[in-house]
C-alpha cells in the first residue's frame, strides 16, 4: 500500500477548503496546532490522531461556533474569514452541490 501524505493546507485544494483542510484550521482555532504548523507531509496516523484531539475539544462546545466562548469565536471568524477570502482568489466556487 502507498504511503499517502498530506501537502500541506497551503497546498491543498483552494488552500484547504477540504475535510483535511478543515481540520487543521479547526486544530489552529482551539489552540491545538500552532498555524506555523500546516501538516505537511503527515501521514493517515498523524491526521486521525489529530482529528481525535480536535474532536474532543469541540465536544464541550457540542460542535458549533456559537457555543465557542468569545475569544474562540472570534479566532475561529478570523482564521475561517482568511481562508475563505483566500480560496475565493483561487477561484473557490462556494456553492454546495448534491455530494458536499
């Protein structure tokens, strides 16, 4: 089997809007990555372990933005808000289709 590895949320597709580019931007919003860190070069190991930390940070807050306290809320905005500015340049269709 392939040793398949992340490229990194820089170069991923529209500079990660993706499952796995969700994730580390989520990981940056709870304090559980650095945003130095872009997880290039992680293995399927490394992204399910981190999908596991970044699960159970969420938990208290039931998943959903509005329950992050303010700091959070307000980290999350500006992360998201950045990514979402910089994926549009890349030509990111926003829409939602059947499958998403």
């Amino acid at each position: 089997m392939k040793d398949i590895r992340y490229m990194g949320i820089h170069e991923d597709t529209y500079g990660g809007m993706t499952p796995a580019g969700a994730l580390i931007k989520d990981a940056w919003v709870l304090g559980i990555l650095p945003e130095s860190e872009d997880g290039k070069g992680w293995g399927h190991a490394q992204m399910l372990a981190l999908n596991e930390k970044v699960m159970a940070a969420w938990a208290p807050y039931g998943s959903m933005v509005s329950n992050l306290p303010p700091e959070l809320r307000e980290r999350h905005a500006c992360i998201y808000d950045a990514a979402i500015a910089k994926a549009r340049t890349l030509g990111w269709p926003p829409q939602l289709d059947d499958e998403d």
